[in-house]
C-alpha cells in the first residue's frame, strides 16, 4: 500500500489597509485563489471572522512522499511570507502520520 503524507497549516495573519468585513472578504478571496493557483492545497479561514484586520486561515496539503510534503510546506508559508498585503504573525504545522 502506497503511503500518504499530510500536513495542516494555521497562518495567523494581520492584514494591511482594510477598514471593513467586506474589503476583508476580498482580500481573502484573493489570497485563497493566487494561493490555489500556485499550488495544489485546500485553503479556508479558521478564526478572527468578526475582526476585519485579523485572520486565520488552514492550508491542507497532501502527498505520497514525505520529502514532497515537506517542500511544500516550506514553499506555501515563503509564500505567505512575500505576500505584501499581510504581516504573518505566527505559522503553526501538524503533521498526519501513518498508523503502525
């Protein structure tokens, strides 16, 4: 049987320059799909939904190959990292692991 690798992301981020739940809605909607486009994860926001400078969002990813896995994992929070209309305030990763 093949194995399967999966990691879960939160980034909890500060946007910069959104003064309203809509504008937040937008930014949002625009990172999930330059973020989609760029690689093949599952994005949703997890938290801060009431604050319009705050969020949190998961990023799930999944591959055979641990080695895999752990690239991406490291290209997907470079890329957070480089996104100028945000401050990232703390990246954390679990890790889903084969049973014995």
């Amino acid at each position: 049987m093949a194995s399967m690798h999966a990691a879960a992301l939160r980034v909890d981020l500060r946007l910069r320059d959104v003064h309203s739940l809509k504008a937040k809605r937008q930014r949002i909607a625009r990172l999930s799909a330059k973020l989609r486009r760029a690689f093949p994860v599952a994005f949703a926001e997890v938290d801060h939904h009431d604050q319009w400078q705050r969020t949190a969002v998961g990023v799930g990813i999944v591959s055979s190959h641990a080695t895999q896995l752990e690239m991406a994992v490291h290209s997907v929070c470079r890329f957070f990292d480089r996104w100028e209309e945000a401050e990232v305030l703390s990246v954390g990763v679990s890790y889903l692991e084969d049973p014995p």
